[in-house]
C-alpha cells in the first residue's frame, strides 16, 4: 500500500483572484474520505475472514497481498483512463464503476468457495476475498491517483495545479486516522454488522463526493480545462528506470510483512502488531513524498546503516528484552522503508507521468507481498525473507564510483573475516570436545555478537559503497543464523499457520534431555527422551495444573467407563499421556504440520507410544470442525488456543462457548485455557459464562520453584458445565473459585474488543 504526500503549496494557494477556493478543498475531501475508506476495509475485513484460519499472522500477510494487488488493480485502471482525453468521460466511467461496486454492500464474506482446506489454505483466502470486497476495493482505491490527475488538468493555471502531489496530505490524513482509529475506537465501539454498515454509509457519502465534484466542477470557471487537452508529455521512463523502481518499492513492501512476520515468530506476537509496521509504512510515504522531510536522505543513510547494523547483529539470537528487540526492529524497518521511498522520490516524474509512476510503486508493492506470503512459506523454512531483504536493499544506497582505497579494502576484507571467524570457530568445537568443554552457550552466544559487533562497525565505515556494505551484511547474516541453529532448535519447519520449531534443552530432573515444541515465542509442549519421564505430560498438561486436575478428577469420576475427550490445539499431544484404553481422544488441530510433529516418534511419542489406543485428529478450524460432532457425546471439552499471542478470538464468543456447551453431557466440563502474556481474556471468558447462565469455576496455578524445569508451567483456566452437577466435584477443591463480578462486555461473534483487554492486561487487571 502507498499514500504519499508533498507539502509544496497549499490547496487554494492563489484561488485570491478566482475566488475559487471551494474546488480544492473538495478535492481533498473527496480523497480523504477514499483514503479512510480503503485503511479501514483492511483490519474489519481481515477481522471477518480470520475465523475460518484462525489468528495466525499468515493471515494478514496473505490479506496485504490481496489489497495490495486490488491496489494494482486500481492503479492500472487510474492509468488506462487517462486514454480518454475528455475528464468528463472518465468522470462518467468512474461513477459508473462505483455504482457498480456498490452492489457488493454491506460488505460481507462470500460463502461461495465453502469452507478452506487447512492444507492449502492462500488460494481459499485471496479468492474469498476477491469474490467477497473486490470490487469496491480496486475502485476506490484507484482514487487517489486519479484525482490528482484530474486536480492538475482542473487546476491547470493555478499554482497548486502545477503540483498535484500535494493532495496527499488529505489522503494520509485519512489513512493514519482510520488505520489507527479501527484498534482504539471502531473496533471497542461498534459491533462488526455496525462496521460494516457504516462503511457502506462511507462508501455512499464518498459517492455523492464525486458526483458533487463533478457538478460544481463543470459549472464553476474552471469548466473550459476539463475538456482541454492533457498535459504536454514529458519524456518516457526508461524501462530500466521502471524495473529499478519496481524493485526498490518492493523492498519495504516486503519487509513490512517480514517485520510483522518476525516480530510475531521471534520476539513476542502482541496484538495490534500487524497494524504497527502499516502505520509506519505510510508515514515513510508522508515524510519521504514531503518538499522539506523531516529527516534528510543523507541522515537516514547514516541511521539506516546503524541501525540494520545492530538488528543484523541480534537478528537471529532470542533475547529476553523484547521491548527492546520491537524498537530496534521497528526503527530498522522504519528507516530502512525511509531510505527506500526518499530514493523514490527523488526519481519521481513530472505530473503527467504521476499514475504511471504510482503504477510502477504499486508493481512493485505486490511483488513484495507476493514474495513474502506466498512464495517464502513455501521455499523457506524459517523466516529468511526479513533478514534476506534486509541485506539486499543495502544496494539501494549509494554506489560510490571514486577509485577505491586501501583503507576501504582493508575494511571489506576485515568485516568478511570477522564475520566468518564464529561459524568457523562453532565447527572446531563440534569435533574437540575439550574445545567445545571450555565455552557455555551463553558464553559462546556473547563473544560471537561481539565480533559480529566488529563487523559490522566495518561495514558501518564503508556504507557509502553499497556493494561493500552489503557484502559484509550478508556474511554476518549468515554468520549469525548459523551460530543460532546450531545452538538454539534441532528442527525448523513453517507452514501457512506459523513457524514450529523442536529444540533439546537439557533438564537432569528428568533424565537430561527434552524435547520442546515452540511456535515462534510461545511452547506448545515438552516431553522427555528418559523413557522414565517419557509419558509424564508436562508443562500446561501436567498433573499439578488446572488441565490435569480435571482430566484425572473425570476419570477418578467415571472409574469403570471411559471417558470423552474432546482437545483443540494439539501441540505435542500431551493430553494423550493420560489416555487409558477405555477412553477416546480427538483433537481439532487447524495446523497440519503440528499433527505431523507431534505423531512423529522421533520428537515426540505421547500420541503413538503413550496412549492406550489410537487418537483421532481432526484438521481444521475448530468451531468449523465442532460443528460436525454429535451432541451431548463429550465428558471433557480442553480449548488450548489461547496460550499463544495470536489469540483465535472467535473460539472463546458466547456463541462459540455455546457451542461447545452442547457437545458435553449433561455433567460434563468445558475447560478454557487462559494463560496469555498480553492480553486479559479471563474476564472476557467469566462474562461469556454469566451471558449463558452457567456455573463456572477460576484457577490460577503457579508452577511450583522446586519442581524440575519443563516438567509444569504457569496456568490460568475457567472450567464449565451445562449443570451444577459436572462442577460438583471440584467445587470442593479450594484451588477452584468463583471470580468476583466483571463489567466487561463478553465477546461474540459480532463484537471483539482486543484493545480494552490489551489495556486492562497492562493495568494488572486481568
């Protein structure tokens, strides 16, 4: 996406002696309004797609290509309409076209291509979306660049007609405050049917902008210039010209994707995250597309060099100070989209080639996108798209042609050598293990982000050749990813839903080696290699928590019969530890590389060694999935979906709690599954509870300090049932309590406000 300003002039500047000062501003309205119109649609509609793939990051990724290339779409047909001299025809055509697209309103999810294939997922999303806001999409965002071509021919003898660019100041406006606005007052204020009719009421204001531009337009003075000729044409854009901006408009294209998608996997998947990058995005247009940028290209140079610098340094190894870890990830793709888009800038055409121009940027935003949601999940098995883009687009920066010197050599070669010195150095001590005795991973982690640190100092000297500096920031790229998977994961594998990784630390309490099952930040299982240990669930699943309380008090409950097992989110399958022969087991996995994972023997063996019988996966969403199970069938329902950052919200609505409600018997128990880092849904889940009108249950569990490393974790669950019966047993249980009374809105499906618990999680509320 791209909405750039330039502050040269002022919309009406010399209108003194026409008297016509109305024209402009209706202009600006006009795309302010668009441009609104086009931030919102993106968040309220991902909101409507994201039940049926649940909260993966994937999703938005995938969405931006949709967008972005409905977007190209827009662009090429602003473009193709500049064919027809006459603005009073393409005034007509547009109005036509969005007439037109009015019929897809209110805008709604089609249904026509059922419901996605958890294998393949990419094709069911962007067709979904294609048949479902298409239309109104591409033709408004077509506005932008043809109402700046249509400002320069009504505004021909003006001094703002001279500069059409400066329309965009509008047009940001209403990008920052609607993309902004959604999180912390749409979303928390207004149901999704609510937001979806007032988007529409936009749509016909927007609408009824146009057709009054149009009238006043043609009866004001300025109606000779509507039917002159276009603007004399200046000379063509090479075609290499047009391949380079293709290419660096995709840079920053792809690394807000990649940022999101790293940030998400590595560092901490806090909400809003995927809006962050977006907003930053932007204000690189508006800063970059500015007469008098607030920071000049020389200091972004400078600052970009730094920064990605240290970001190349950290970039692969995790670390504890996440707050820090954002800001720098952050202010390097902020400066690094700046540096991009100021080299645009200063490349950009005279206006009549302005959409042709918007046209190339927008090409080149969806090959960025493209790259990184449906090409790198595919190739790649880690998140190597951020760090690969981010030493690429070293390129952009200057290419000094001045004889080189022996000092800039003498830096090329030492920032090489220095760099290739702790991969060299981490394969010696795999074959000397007296070698490898004398350094901790700690140690070991620390002196390698040292001479990194040195590295990059030299590739700091040289950044105004970008050839050097982009040489030595890819070694140590490499350098350092090497040092990390060497040291960090054993296995790597990425699929739509997320990046999983299985990494063998070491617990002596049980037995020495374990095997952890991680998506990006957030652990989804532990077993043991000791076949001592190796059925004993652990972490959330084992004994001593609220999910293992329950599941042993049911079948303590029903000694003699087996008991109903119902799990969503299968991670490693741990559950599976308690399953007797007697008992059944399913799990509504919506990812099936977990399933994959966890029946792998060589990982973990909880579902194939350690359940008494076989246990049955169900692929899929699960609310989708659920609805296919027969009612009243169930004895304990677990919904572990919430312990990662990227919170399925629609699996714990009033609606959805119902839902599995049903499925249980009559003394049967719902568990949610609380625990989350971010976010208080506690609160959310207790009032969902009281809309229903059934009794519930609250425990929070700390692992206990004496107990062995992996063996238990934190947990924070609320238990149900349809009767008083099925909580009976554990009201008992002094670990189990009610909450005292909430005033927070319980979710549904048309109403979600992650804000509110994001703010309340902060304030120690939750």
């Amino acid at each position: 996406m791209s909405e750039t300003t330039l502050n040269t002039g002022v919309p009406g500047a010399g209108d003194a002696a026409t008297g016509d000062r109305f024209t402009p501003l209706l202009f600006a309205a006009a795309i302010f309004t668009s441009a609104s119109l086009v931030f919102v649609v993106q968040p309220m509609v991902t909101k409507l797609v994201l039940p049926m793939l649940g909260g993966s990051p994937s999703v938005w990724n995938t969405s931006m290509v949709f967008f972005q290339a409905a977007l190209l779409a827009g662009y090429a047909y602003a473009h193709a309409l500049q064919r027809l001299k006459s603005l009073r025809a393409q005034l007509a055509v547009h109005l036509a076209l969005l007439a037109l697209a009015a019929l897809f309103l209110p805008l709604k999810i089609n249904g026509l291509l059922g419901d996605p294939d958890p294998s393949a997922p990419i094709g069911w999303l962007l067709m979904t979306l294609v048949l479902s806001v298409g239309a109104p999409f591409a033709v408004l965002s077509a506005t932008a660049p043809l109402l700046q071509a249509w400002f320069a021919r009504v505004r021909a003898g003006h001094a703002d007609g001279k500069n059409p660019y400066v329309l965009y100041a509008a047009s940001n406006l209403g990008s920052f405050l609607a993309l902004l606005a959604y999180p912390v007052v749409i979303e928390p204020l207004m149901t999704l049917s609510g937001q979806r009719a007032a988007w529409s009421g936009g749509y016909a204001v927007f609408l009824l902008l146009i057709v009054g531009l149009a009238a006043v337009t043609w009866k004001r003075a300025v109606t000779p210039a509507l039917d002159a000729e276009p603007l004399v044409r200046s000379k063509p854009i090479a075609w290499a010209d047009k391949i380079k901006l293709i290419l660096i408009a995709a840079a920053p294209s792809s690394l807000m994707l990649g940022v999101t998608q790293h940030l998400s996997t590595d560092v901490a998947s806090a909400p809003f995250l995927w809006i962050i990058p977006l907003a930053l995005y932007l204000l690189t247009f508006v800063i970059a597309f500015s007469s008098k940028p607030l920071i000049p290209l020389s200091y972004t140079y400078t600052f970009q060099a730094a920064l990605v610098g240290a970001c190349m340094v950290l970039l692969a190894f995790r670390n504890g100070d996440w707050l820090m870890m954002f800001a720098l990830h952050l202010g390097t793709f902020f400066l690094t989209a700046l540096m991009c888009h100021q080299v645009l800038a200063e490349r950009r055409p005279a206006p009549d080639r302005l959409t042709e121009f918007f046209l190339l940027l927008s090409i080149g935003g969806v090959v960025g996108g493209i790259f990184n949601a449906l090409i790198a999940p595919v190739i790649f098995n880690m998140v190597w798209e951020y760090p690969l883009v981010l030493v690429l687009v070293g390129l952009v920066r200057p290419w000094s042609w001045k004889t080189v010197g022996r000092g800039e050599m003498a830096l090329l070669l030492g920032g090489i050598l220095l760099a290739i010195v702790p991969p060299l150095a981490l394969e010696v001590m795999r074959y000397n293990a007296p070698f490898r005795a004398l350094f901790s991973l700690e140690q070991i982690v620390a002196l390698s982000q040292l001479i990194f640190g040195v590295a990059v100092i030299c590739a700091f000297m040289v950044r105004d050749r970008a050839p050097f500096f982009t040489v030595i920031m890819a070694v140590v790229a490499i350098g350092s990813h090497h040092i990390a998977r060497g040291y960090v994961w054993d296995l790597s594998e990425r699929s739509f839903f997320g990046l999983m990784r299985v990494a063998t630390p070491q617990d002596p309490r049980l037995g020495g080696p374990v095997h952890v099952l991680s998506h990006g930040t957030t652990l989804h299982g532990a077993q043991a290699v000791d076949p001592r240990f190796a059925c004993m669930p652990t972490l959330y699943y084992a004994p001593s928590t609220p999910l293992g309380q329950v599941m042993q008090g049911l079948q303590l409950r029903n000694e003699g019969r087996g008991i109903n097992v119902g799990v969503v989110g299968q991670g490693s399958g741990a559950m599976a530890g308690y399953k007797r022969a007697e008992d059944t087991l399913a799990y509504f996995e919506i990812d099936p590389m977990v399933d994959r994972l966890s029946r792998d023997p060589k990982w973990f063996t909880y579902i194939s060694t350690c359940a008494d019988g076989p246990v049955r996966t169900v692929l899929g969403d699960a609310r989708l999935s659920m609805a296919h199970e027969k009612a009243g069938t169930y004895d304990y329902l677990v919904i572990d979906a919430f312990s990662s950052d990227a919170v399925p919200t629609h699996l714990l609505t009033v609606e959805a709690i119902a839902g599995y409600l049903k499925l249980l018997k009559p003394d049967g128990v719902l568990l949610l599954h609380l625990s989350n880092r971010n976010l208080d849904i506690t609160q959310p889940a207790q009032a969902a509870a009281v809309s229903l009108g059934v009794p519930y249950l609250h425990q929070t569990y700390t692992e206990r300090a004496d107990a062995p490393e992996m063996a238990e974790a934190s947990t924070e669950a609320i238990i149900l049932s349809p009767t008083e019966a099925g909580l009976a047993r554990f009201r008992a249980d002094r670990r189990w309590a009610v909450l005292p009374d909430t005033k927070v809105k319980p979710w549904t499906d048309d109403y979600v406000n992650l804000f509110g618990s994001l703010w309340r999680h902060f304030r120690g509320e939750g």
